[in-house]
C-alpha cells in the first residue's frame, strides 16, 4: 500500500537510507536538498521506504499543485528495488486528488505508463569516472582539446573559487541574460543551497582566474549520491572568449577520474550545452518531465 505523508509526518533518516541505496540515487532527492529547495515537501512511500516519491508542493491562488523547484533536474520514484512501469502507474495514480496542476520531472530510471499525464522526454548528459584522465581525455572532441588550451595559453587557472554570497552575485551578473522567467527566489535559494552543501561537506566552488586574480570564471559542483554534479556556472565576457569553462569542467575530471563516481553534467535539450558537454566524451541519458492539468476553466487556459 502507498502512503501519502506530510512533511511532518516523513522519518527522514529512513527516507535518507532508502535514496543512498537506490540504484537511480541522485542528490536531488536527499531530504536535505528537498528542505531548501521545498521546505513543506510532502511524500508516497510504500513498504516502510522501500520505495519513496518526494511531491514537491505548493499552494497558489486556493490550488495545491506540485512543481519541479530549481536545481531540482530530476525527481520520481527511487528504490533499492527494480522500478518497473507498473510501480510508476501505481505512484503516480496515487497522487492526491487536491493536487490539480502537476508539473514535475521523474528521473532516468523511471518509465511512465499513465495515459491521464502528459510526457515530455528531457535530456542530460553523464560520464563514467571510473576511468583515468587519460582515459576520459581520450574521448574529448579536437574543439573542446583546443578550447582547454586556448584557455591554458591565456594564462587562466582554476582554483577554489568564492565563499557562497559572492559566488551567487557572480552567478547573477554573468548568467544568460535571456533567462527572463526567473522567480525573485531563483537566487536566494541557489546561496543557500551552495552555503548547506558546503557546510555538510558535499558542495564545492571551483573558481576559474586570470593572472593577476581576476575570477573570470565560477561553477558549484555537489558530491553525492554516488554523482560529482556540475550544477551551476557562469562566465564573464573575457572567461567566455578564452575558453574558461572547458577549463573549469577538465580540472574536475582530472581531480575525479578514477574515483567510480558518475560525473553528471545536468545536461540540457538547449543544443549549446549540450554540444558543450558532449564535447567531453559525455553520454546522453534521458529523463521524463510529466504533467496533468485539472485546474478549472479559465485557470487551465493560462497553464497549458
């Protein structure tokens, strides 16, 4: 039988134990992350945690509805056990019935089955670390081999990179401009997410500088859940042109390879990046974004 749980009535300890032993494990899924991405998260579980479903939920204009939060790619069922498509149906019929807008992104190991949703396949981009740098170099395309030394010949290093406050006004000068949908707590949550996995021992930033000092370019990588995740990054004008970013990403394979992890690019359908990441070597995985609208006319006009 699967239960739904409030957020207070969730054991975290065993929802913890339940994501580390998952096969399709992702950090994403953690309770910590979940807190600060989705304080009042709620829950499916079935056979005391064997297997578990986050619901990410909020609560708009008198609807609850669940949401994907940011820095959250991929969220669904994980178990110790194999997740058939059948365990999906039953999950996924098993969302309440007050939920009557969803809109949320299930992970890689889950096949959807459910003719009431709605799917969309969204791609991510992954490298096995169990190999050596030489081994992962190997496979890089001749433009991103070129690209690493024209930052090299610029003179530009990595090292560690900015505390969490002034990593996130980076991150807010130098992101696409194009990303114009952005909530007012897009940046809030993402220093706080880093400050959290810094404090806990899992987060990372990794600076990009000219000589001379000047940080030209950033990323903020999270170990966890067996992944090294590269999730969040941005360049200035000058990091751009001589190429920092190829830097930053090949420091961080060079440091984790040989380590067993899976070096999760948090991959993107944006043709750029994923060029960008492919460029390394990287495999294209997939994962399903799933939704269903029952909010009551004229809200279900302006949620298509």
């Amino acid at each position: 039988m699967i239960r739904y749980l409030k957020h207070t009535e969730i054991n975290k300890e065993l929802w913890d134990s339940c994501i580390e032993r998952s096969a399709n494990r992702m950090p994403y899924a953690l309770s910590w992350w979940l807190d600060t991405v989705c304080g009042g998260w709620e829950a499916l579980i079935e056979d005391d945690y064997r297997f578990v479903m986050p619901l990410t939920c909020n609560r708009k204009l008198g609807f609850d509805y669940l949401y994907q939060p940011y820095f959250t790619q991929q969220l669904g069922v994980f178990s110790p056990d194999i997740i058939g498509s059948e365990v999906i149906h039953r999950f996924l019929a098993a969302i309440p019935a007050t939920y009557r807008y969803i809109d949320i992104q299930l992970n890689s190991g889950n096949q959807p089955t459910d003719a009431s949703f709605s799917y969309r396949p969204r791609k991510n981009h992954t490298l096995d670390l169990s190999k050596s740098h030489i081994q992962l170099s190997a496979s890089y395309h001749r433009n991103c081999r070129r690209n690493i030394q024209k930052a090299i010949h610029a003179g530009l290093r990595v090292e560690t990179g900015p505390g969490p406050s002034v990593f996130t006004r980076f991150i807010h000068r130098n992101l696409d401009r194009k990303l114009t949908s952005l909530r007012k707590n897009f940046y809030p949550v993402l220093q706080q997410l880093v400050q959290i996995s810094i404090q806990n021992g899992t987060g990372k930033i990794q600076g990009v500088y000219k000589p001379g000092g000047k940080l030209v370019a950033a990323g903020w990588f999270v170990e966890a859940a067996g992944r090294y995740t590269f999730l969040v990054c941005a360049s200035t004008p000058e990091g751009k042109k001589n190429q920092a970013m190829f830097l930053l990403v090949d420091d961080a394979l060079r440091e984790k390879a040989g380590s067993g992890l899976v070096y999760d690019f948090a991959g993107s359908n944006l043709p750029g990046i994923s060029y960008f990441n492919q460029g390394f070597g990287a495999n294209e995985s997939f994962y399903t974004a799933v939704n269903r609208n029952l909010l009551p006319w004229p809200l279900r006009m302006f949620k298509r």
